[in-house]
C-alpha cells in the first residue's frame, strides 16, 4: 500500500476520533444536566390544582388562567346553557318528530356544563394518575436510564475510533436526538398548560355537535401528553447496556416516536373497529343519565296512581312524563314547575267568571221595610 495514501487514511481517521469524542464529550453533559433534569417526576408533574402556600411549576399560571376563564366566561355562559335547555323543552313539545334527537341532546348539555365547571378537578385527577404511573416506569432498574455512561457504555469510544467518518455521523445524530427529545419534552409541557387553559371552553362547546371533536380531541390529547413521559423512558430503559451504538440510537428514535406511537396506536384501535376511549366515556354517560331517567319514572309512576283517587291524576301524570324525559339534573325543577302549573291552571278554573257583555250585578243588598 502506498505509504502517502496509509498516512492520509491514518489522518483522516484521527480528524473523525478526535470529531467524534468532541461530541461525545457534549454529548454525554447534555443528556445528563438537561434532558435528565427535565424528564425527573417534580419537573414533568407538578401540582395540579396548584399549591395554595405558592409552590407551583409550569402549570401554576395556566391553572390560574383556567379558573379565570371559568369565573368569567364559563359561569356566564350557563345561563344561556340554561335558557337554550329550557327552548329545547318547548321545541320539543311543539315539535314532537325531534323528540328522539332532542332526548339526546338534554344529557349533553348537563354533562358539558357540569364538567366544565369542574375541568381543572377533573384534569387534576387524571394528571395525578399519570404522576403515580411514571415513577414507577422509570424506577426500573434503579432508574439507570438517567446516566448517558449506562446508555453508551464502553462500546462508544471503540467505535468512535474504529470506524471514522460513520461514528462521526452517528454521534452527531444522536446529539440531534438527545436535543429533539428535550425539546419535544419542552413542547409537551407548554401544551398542557394550553389545553389546561382551553379544556373549559372545548367542553362547554361539546354538546354542539359540530363543535364535539374539538372537546373530545382537547381531553385525549391532554391525557396522551400527561402519560407521555411514562412512553419515554420505555426505550431509554431498555438502551441501558445495549450491545451496539446503532442499537442505542434506535432506541433514542424510538423515544422520540413515542408521541407518533400513542398516536397511531389510537388511530389503528379505532381502525379495526374498537371504541375510542372518549366515545365509550360519551356513551356510557349518556345511558347512565337515560337509566337514571326511566329510574325517576318508575319511582314516580306508583304516585300517579295513588293520586288517581284525588282527581288530579292527569296533571301529575303530564308531569311525571315530562321529568322523566329529561336529565336527572333537570327533572327535579321540571316537575315542580309542571305541578306549580297545572294547580294554577286548576286555581284560575275555579275564579268566578261572567259571560262577555253581561251587565255587572249590584252586590248591595236590596233594601226592606221594618218588620212589624
């Protein structure tokens, strides 16, 4: 072999071991001071409701923000909540043909409103779910995930100067992943503290089933992102002491596909004709509140028919079916508005009427003479 061309070589390799431990020489801290610190349980799941003594994390001021918007945009808004229940009522008494879609849209509108008074309880529940779950992942095997040592191992420097120019390559992509996963960890937090913001307004918005998608996607994508770390830390687990540096950059890919994989993971259960999670929660409320409805006729059907004996069995009955068509939450005033306005309509029968046109009787009583 030439001698020029062996010199050439041996420096050119050198050039690409000396490139490459200057990226594993940052490498290694990056992974270490940045990405670890974000992916550690304080970091990724802070209190949710905040903590009143003032100790917060990246989600204080959208929880705060979420309250505001509840106080003064949500509350308001039940009032028409309200009004637009009460038109649907009416509507469908006039319009008995909508009856079964209207029958339908009654839950939603108690289920949207409820729960968008209660989005920040409810999305501290299911965020306090995944911050029990994610500690317990990514204690496994005393959490050697969280040293870059324990992912590369010995084998990287072998490599680094065994095989020039691709070692170069492949630390210079996985320094580009190790930086997208703290970035895409980053983006995970600042979304969550929008949907936090957004989730009242998504589900006042769910009973309009043009608007339905919006809610349904905001919740799933919240708890996809709230469990998102928990998917993360999988790969970075089983990297420690893999067998090769190709391996370990597969499982850092992986890691970064995680949101790509709960995604698709989704959309394929869907797919092959499973529920969605959101759908089977939708219907499950739905025939709860639709049971619970023909639970309140049952139990009211045996008053109707005590009050037959009274002769106010019609009004009662007119009531009875009227609550029982509603939600739970609305049967209640339903029916005491019903009664309060069939014993009204009762009262006003039994007022003392004169035909039109009838002239007005003296109520002084006729004068008499002294008895003798």
């Amino acid at each position: 072999m030439d001698p020029v061309s062996t010199s050439v070589q041996a420096i050119l390799f050198a050039i690409f071991a000396l490139l490459t431990a200057a990226l594993a020489a940052v490498l290694g801290p990056t992974y270490d001071h940045l990405f670890v610190p974000e992916m550690q349980t304080a970091a990724l799941y802070p209190s949710l409701p905040p903590d009143p003594s003032g100790a917060g994390g990246f989600l204080s001021v959208a929880a705060r923000f979420s309250e505001y918007l509840v106080a003064n945009l949500v509350d308001p808004a039940l009032v028409l909540v309200v009004l637009g229940v009460g038109l649907l009522y009416l509507l469908r008494a006039l319009l008995p043909s909508l009856a079964p879609r209207l029958r339908e849209l009654f839950p939603r509108l108690v289920v949207g409103a409820l729960l968008a008074n209660f989005t920040l309880p409810v999305a501290g529940a299911l965020f306090g779910l995944a911050a029990w779950t994610y500690p317990v992942v990514a204690g496994f095997d005393g959490g050697a995930w969280q040293s870059w040592v324990n992912l590369g191992g010995v084998g990287f420097g072998s490599f680094s100067w065994d095989n020039g120019i691709l070692a170069f390559a492949v630390a210079f992509v996985l320094l580009s992943v190790v930086l997208l996963l703290c970035a895409a960890i980053a983006v995970r937090n600042a979304l969550l503290g929008v949907l936090l913001v957004l989730l009242p307004v998504f589900t006042l918005l769910w009973p309009i089933p043009t608007l339905a998608p919006l809610a349904r996607r905001g919740w799933l994508w919240f708890g996809e992102l709230a469990f998102l770390p928990a998917v993360v830390v999988i790969p970075l687990e089983l990297a420690v002491g893999s067998s090769s540096i190709l391996l370990l950059l597969g499982y850092l890919v992986a890691a970064l596909g995680a949101p790509a994989l709960l995604s698709v993971a989704g959309q394929s259960l869907g797919a092959v004709g499973l529920p969605s999670a959101s759908g089977v929660l939708a219907g499950g409320i739905q025939r709860g509140l639709a049971s619970a409805g023909t639970g309140l006729e049952s139990l009211l059907r045996p008053v109707g028919g005590l009050a037959r004996r009274g002769g106010w069995s019609a009004p009662l009955a007119g009531a009875v079916r009227g609550a029982s068509s509603v939600a739970p939450a609305l049967a209640l005033p339903v029916l005491t508005a019903s009664l309060i306005g069939s014993g009204g309509a009762r009262l006003l029968a039994h007022l003392p009427h004169r035909p039109a046109g009838a002239a007005r009787r003296p109520r002084i009583p006729p004068m008499r003479g002294p008895s003798r």
